[in-house]
C-alpha cells in the first residue's frame, strides 16, 4: 500500500512516490502534512484536516494484506467479533481492535482502502515526531511472545530475525564508532546497552546479566544517539508500512547527518513501504542525493494561507551544490529559506546581509554571492530550476549592457527588455559616453590596484587572473561617473525614464544599486575600494544603516516575500 497522491485543501494534486521528501523554510506545513497524513490513516475517514483533503493509493491490496503481521483471536463474548492486536502508529503501545470479518471485508470492496481508515490503517503507518522518535528506543517492559504479540519496538525487536539487530548495529557502529546490543537479561526489562564493543555476549541471561551490569544504557545518552536509534529502529521494523519521519536527523551533527541520509536511501530502496520525510538539514539532504536512488522532493511554499508544493528536480539541487561558483558557501542552505539575494561579490553579501539581518522577521531571506556581475544569471538559473525565489542587486552599470540584463531576465523566466526599455537604455549610453575621461581613467587605476591585491592573496589561479583582466578591460568605460556617484548624476527626462526602469527591473527580481555601487551608501572618505568592507561594517554597527539603503534592501526582502 503506497499512496500516490495527497490532495490538498486550494485544489492542488501532489503525486508522490515510494521515497519522498518535505522542505522549505519554517512554518510552512512541512510537519502539519505528516500529521495530516497520519490523522487521515489513524481516524475514521471524513475527518477534516489542516492541509490534506484527501488521500489516493496506487492499488488496492487483497483484504487479507492489512492482516498480514498482526495477531488475530476471536473475541472472548462476541459471536462473529474478531480482535486484532499490534504496534500502534507512534511504534511505543499495542492496541486491541474489534470488527466483524464479513462487515468490513464488504465495506472495503464497495468504498476501497477509506472503509479501512481509523481501524485497520493504523497498524499500516508509523509516525515519529520529536517526542516520539526519542521514546520508541527507551527501556521497556519485556512480554512473553508465545503467548502475546509485541506491544513495543524493543519487544519486536527480540522477536525478528537476528540480522535486524545486526543492521541496526552497524549502522550505529558507522555514523558514532560505539557498538549497540538490546539487553534482556533483566528479564522483565528490555535495554539498549552502549559499549566500545560487544563481543562474546553471553546468549544465557543468567550469564548476560554479569556481562552487561557496567555498560552505559542508551536512555542516559545524549539525544543525538537516542533519536539516531529510534529513527533506524522505526525503519527497519516498518518496512511494510508508510512511515512518516519529521526531522529524523535532529540532534546529529553535519557529517553525521550526512551519513544517515546516505544510509536511508540506501535502505528504502530494498523495503516494499513508503518513507515521507520532512527535514530542515542540507547535510541530510546531501547524504541522500549522494546514494542516487529515485527520490520526489517537493519545497513547500505559503503565501498566505495557502500552501504549495513545488517539486524539486534531484538533479537541480545537486548541481547547486556542485556549482564551482559557489562551492565556498553553504548554498543548499537556500532550501529552506524563504528566498535568496544573489549579489555580485562577498562584500556585497556581506553587506546587504547584515542590514537584513538586522530586522528579525527577515532572519530566513539568504544573501549569497557570484563573485562578479558575469556570473550571477547562472547562479539565479540554478536557484529557479529548484524552484527556489530568487533575485539580485547588482551594480548600475548593468544598464551599459542589454545582452546582461536580458541573461538575467531569462535565468529569474521574465521578459526580455522592451522597446521602450530599451530607448531609455541607449539615451543612457549617450549620455556617459559624453562624459568626463578623469572619472573613467580614475576607475581604471582603482580596479587595477584592486586586483594586484588579489593577485598577492593568491585569490586567483592563471586561467581566474585573464578573466579578471578581461573585466577590468569590459568595465574601462566612462561609466565609473554614474558607478560612483549614482542617479543623482542625472537630470530631467531622462532621471525620470532611469528611475523608472529601475521600478521596472524590481518587479522582476533585478535591482541596480541606485547610489551607483555598494561603497556608495557610506562616505568613509579616502578608503581604498577593497579595503571599504570592515569600517562600513563598523559603521553600521556604531550608527546603524542609512534610511536610502534600509529602504532598498527592504524592497529587495519585499520582493521575496
């Protein structure tokens, strides 16, 4: 039984397949479809939920499927009343239910797997949240399994096959270089004992009991290997069931992370079940496309109160985090943030960042950087083919360039520059190519020193240093006047059609720097151009931002939201 699509309050359909995964920034109904989905199989159909309206399932299974595993006795008063007993949802208590064999069987072939929901569906679904991904692997109460069925997930676990075990210890091995053995020498008791190393284990209590009494009890652990325990252990002993797992890395650290998202895709690509995941961590996402199995991610997006669910293309996101444009930064990050500003340099990053940050309601917008003006359409391509809001702030000279502006409008899927844009573009050229040649000779001296200082922080290979000297060259234009002092160059009609181009540009997600460039929005005096970023931080820190780029920046966030 696997479900194949979740109908969602709004009208949307999403399919979804055997592997799936929820991302997307805070509040955004990543956990709220987990539980959505579990109200549905657990409650009787009808129930209303938050999200999900409805449920569809790629088949409809024999009736006898859903009483495959559980223990099955004849009600002890009732003629023709049967009862059912297993492992709830939430993987920690058995429960008993009563139904009538024949009743169900035809209400099941008239109305399909619905007629099943609130009975036997919960024994079909596991769920772990925060809470119950840390108790499902705590001490518990041993049973006789001859005589009774397992009430919990350590009771199930004496009772599989020895490998389960196995698998979960290596695993464990693995990821925290510690060893994991279920104890059951107390014999009303079941634990998990934490050790360097198990060998020898005694297979007599008696004798077990002697073994075990100095080793650590995975309940006084750390959360990390309690949570890590409880999310293995429920994929294991639920590989027939749908399980639906919120955070199941929480509490790892990045790499660690990383290696249970590897070892999770690797794991649901051997069980007949379905795993729905909602997660916050890069380093999980990352461990999971690392092992290439089939994966449906969907970003979830709320504008208002509706949600949405953009499906992610595995490939899209694996080649943002393979861009050598951005491999220094955390650019997976992106996922789960509510969009992303694409700025031309790490100073420029820097920044606009901080002034953003300084603002709480905008702590999920993410500022990163494409290290020139050339190579931010690519980074914003990336960005939307995984479905990910996006824009930049670039420098005015932008505008000395159609040919730029329209890769950008392409990468954010805008229109190209119109006619009239256009117009507005080339009285602009003809207005700087009129302009003064000190300004311009004097921007050409300041991008040189510049880069002789990259060139001695060893900032460049050979093949990084012509195509620096490329740019210098592209850019010794005179438009190092407007780059420097901005609009307020301009007069009359043609400030007026600027100014509004730029409007025009912000709707579509391109937004010139109207002060020119980013050392515009400070007068620090004589300060060398690379060496600008640490008093302007300074300053912002001493006398906060400038209402002109509080506001620009506030658009730029306004665009994202």
């Amino acid at each position: 039984m696997i479900i194949n699509r979740l109908n969602i309050k709004g009208g949307q359909s999403v399919e979804i397949g055997k592997f799936t995964i929820l991302i997307g920034p805070n509040n955004v109904g990543k956990s709220q479809t987990l539980k959505d989905i579990h109200s549905k199989l657990t409650t009787n159909d009808g129930i209303s939920c938050t999200l999900v309206s409805s449920l569809e399932f790629d088949k409809t299974p024999s009736f006898e499927y859903f009483l495959d595993g559980l223990t099955i006795n004849q009600h002890p008063s009732s003629v023709g009343v049967e009862q059912i007993s297993g492992i709830t949802s939430k993987l920690n208590t058995n429960e008993t239910i009563n139904f009538q064999r024949d009743y169900l069987e035809q209400q099941y072939k008239e109305k399909g797997i619905n007629a099943l929901f609130g009975n036997m569906t919960k024994f079909r679904v596991s769920y772990l949240d925060a809470e119950s991904r840390l108790a499902v692997a705590k001490t518990a109460q041993s049973a006789n399994l001859h005589k009774f069925a397992p009430q919990n997930l350590l009771q199930a676990l004496y009772g599989a096959d020895h490998s389960v075990e196995q698998q979960l210890r290596t695993t464990f091995n693995e990821i925290f270089n510690k060893d994991l053995k279920l104890d059951y020498s107390g014999l009303t008791e079941l634990v998990f004992r934490v050790s360097d190393e198990f060998k020898d284990v005694p297979e007599d209590p008696k004798v077990a009991m002697k073994y075990f009494e100095n080793c650590s009890i995975l309940d006084q652990q750390g959360d990390g290997y309690r949570s890590f325990v409880g999310v293995v252990l429920s994929l294991l002993l639920s590989s027939n069931r749908i399980v639906l797992l919120d955070e199941p890395e929480a509490f790892l650290h990045p790499a660690q992370a990383r290696q249970l998202g590897h070892w999770m895709s690797n794991f649901i690509a051997t069980i007949p079940g379905q795993v729905i995941i909602s997660t916050h961590n890069s380093n999980f996402i990352a461990g999971i496309l690392s092992a290439n199995h089939p994966v449906d991610i969907y970003r979830l997006n709320r504008v208002d109160d509706q949600t949405t669910y953009n499906q992610i293309p595995p490939k899209s996101i694996e080649l943002l985090a393979k861009s050598p444009i951005l491999s220094s930064q955390r650019v997976l990050e992106s996922l789960f943030h509510k969009g992303v500003v694409v700025c031309e340099a790490d100073s420029d990053r820097i920044f606009y960042s901080t002034i953003a940050s300084s603002n709480i309601t905008t702590q999920e917008t993410l500022f990163i950087h494409a290290h020139n003006k050339q190579t931010i359409h690519i980074v914003l391509g990336l960005l939307k083919c995984a479905n990910i809001p996006c824009c930049c702030i670039v420098d005015i000279d932008i505008l000395n360039s159609k040919d730029d502006l329209n890769k950008l409008l392409i990468s954010l899927k805008s229109p190209l520059i119109n006619a009239n844009q256009l117009k507005t573009l080339e009285c602009l050229a003809e207005e700087v190519k009129a302009g003064s040649d000190a300004k311009a000779i004097e921007a050409i001296i300041n991008n040189i020193e510049e880069f002789l200082t990259q060139l001695k922080n060893n900032e460049h290979n050979f093949s990084g240093a012509r195509g620096a000297i490329n740019r210098i060259k592209k850019e010794a234009t005179k438009w190092a006047t407007l780059k420097s002092s901005g609009l307020a160059v301009l007069k009359g009609t043609l400030k007026d059609d600027v100014e509004h181009l730029i409007e025009e540009l912000g709707i579509l997600g391109i937004f010139p720097v109207p002060v020119g460039e980013l050392e515009g929005w400070i007068d620090l005096g004589e300060v060398k151009k690379n060496k600008w970023i640490v008093p302007a931080l300074e300053h912002l820190a001493i006398h906060g931002a400038p209402d002109e780029v509080r506001q620009f920046v506030a658009k730029v966030l306004s665009y994202l939201s």
